[in-house]
C-alpha cells in the first residue's frame, strides 16, 4: 500500500494505492470516498455540484448518513459537510473526521483499513459531540454510475426457518416508486437490479449483509459487506442493506445501514463495512 497526498476535483484528498485497487479519500470537504476501482476505472458516480438542499451537497462516492427512528430521510441527515476534516495516517488505517454540526454537534466519519490487495474495512462512524442524548444510526450510502453495472442482494439465510423482507418506500422526493419494476428480478436466492432509468428504492432484511455490484465490461465486481445483528433495531422495520436507481440513470447508491440506538454524549457508534473488489 502506498499513500498520495492529492487534490481532487479541487480538494484535498489521500490516495490509497494497492496493487489491486485505488482509492481516493477526499478530506477537504466531507469526508467522501471519491473513488474507488482500479486505476483505469473508477466503479463511483462523483460530481462535487450533483444536487443541492440548502447548504448539503450530495457529490456522489460514499459517504457518512444518519437514519432517525420513524423517518426515512429526515433533515438531520443532509447536514452540511463541507468543511474540512482532521485526517490521521497510522500504518495502513487511515481516519478523517469532520467538525461537528454546528445544530445537533455530531461528527462523523470514516476509518479505513488496507485488509490486502483488494480488500478494504471502511468503518463509518458518527460521534455526539454535544451535552444532549442523541438518537439514530449510521447509514452508508455509496454512489456508483449506473452504465453497465448490474446489482445483486442474496436473500434469506440459511436456516430451518427463514422470511425474506423488502420494503419499498412508495412515495418520496416528489415521485412514486413503482411496485411492479422492470429493473428487478427475483430468483429464489438472490434480488437483481439492472438499471434502466426508472427511480426506485428497494430496502431489504438481509442476512448476509451483502450487496454487490457487477461491471461486465470492465471485469470487475464491487461487493460491501456489513455484518448483520440478529433482532437489531434497523430502520424501515429491519432492513439492513438498501439500493436506490436514479431517474434516468443518473446515479445508482448502494447502501447498508447500522442498528439505531441511543447515543450518549462522548459515544461514539458504527457500521462497519467490508469492501471488495474483484477481477471476474
């Protein structure tokens, strides 16, 4: 592993190089995983300008979000993060925090581990800097440029006993969300999503806490892996990993999500994510 101090896009980023993989962690603003793939292709959709609501700006690659209990996105979870991150370099983990909020005092962030060649821990976190309990989870949401890729999220578990959930969010951001979607196929193992345009949400109870990405073209897959906690409190009634398309295939977001729980000040909680990327 080699490291870079870079500017990207016009700000302050760390590039992370394996033989295997590149990513580029901006701490300029923040923090965002602008990219991550290899050196000729970059899997995540990134435009630092790509949507607006007030002063949050949405940039694409991944980031650190907040679920609150009984609201699907509610406006503690577009607080601003653009000002610039505190980063440490310790051996091959690296960690960028952001300041707190200057409302609700909570920061948040990301610590990345090099596991091997193309194997990353990506542990989001967010901490309550304040003198006030606070409540919610992290959510991990991961923008991709949907051309080409093709979505997988394994079902059930296996066990003598086994229900597959998915919630669909019907309504939301001003359009509907179609039940009967072309872009998704069900097989006894697996929900497929190919995206074709259409916006739509699917959240799901998966217990292998899976969620992978295929891009034919370029011959790789992108999987993240985020540990399920049995009878864990997660959010849209217990679904721990979540996709969403983009109306006219503007950006596909692959997304897992931490148990919701109180969060005392001085604590900080987690969602720990297992990031891989392979040659198929």
């Amino acid at each position: 592993m080699k490291t870079n101090k870079v500017i990207f896009d016009g700000f302050d980023a760390l590039e992370i190089i394996t033989p295997l993989a590149k990513m580029v962690l901006v701490y300029g603003c923040g923090p965002r995983i602008a990219y991550f793939g290899t050196e000729e292709a970059n899997f995540f959709y990134w435009d630092k300008d790509a949507v607006k609501n007030k002063d949050w700006r949405l940039r694409g690659g991944h980031r650190v979000w907040l679920t609150r209990p009984m609201a699907d996105e509610s406006v503690d979870a577009y607080m601003a993060d653009n000002g610039s991150c505190d980063l440490k370099i310790e051996g091959n983990i690296i960690t960028a925090t952001s300041p707190p909020n200057d409302i609700f005092s909570i920061s948040r962030g990301m610590r990345i581990e090099v596991l091997s060649d193309n194997v990353f821990k990506v542990v989001n976190f967010v901490k309550n800097e304040g003198t006030l309990i606070y409540s919610g989870g992290v959510w991990s949401p991961t923008c991709l440029d949907p051309k080409g890729k093709k979505v997988i999220i394994p079902l059930g578990e296996d066990t003598t006993w086994d229900i597959v959930k998915i919630v669909i969010p019907r309504k939301f951001s001003g359009g509907t969300v179609l039940l009967n979607d072309p872009q998704i196929t069900m097989s006894e193992e697996a929900m497929t999503i190919i995206p074709k345009g259409i916006m739509s949400k699917r959240c799901v109870k998966a217990p292998q806490g899976k969620i992978s990405a295929i891009w034919e073209e370029k011959s790789l897959s992108f999987t993240k892996y985020s540990a399920y906690i049995p009878n864990g409190n997660y959010p849209l009634d217990g679904c721990n990993v979540a996709v969403f398309v983009g109306l006219d295939n503007w950006m596909l977001e692959l997304e897992t999500f931490g148990i919701e729980q109180p969060i005392i000040p001085g604590q900080t909680v987690f969602n720990e994510e297992k990031w891989e990327l392979t040659k198929i």
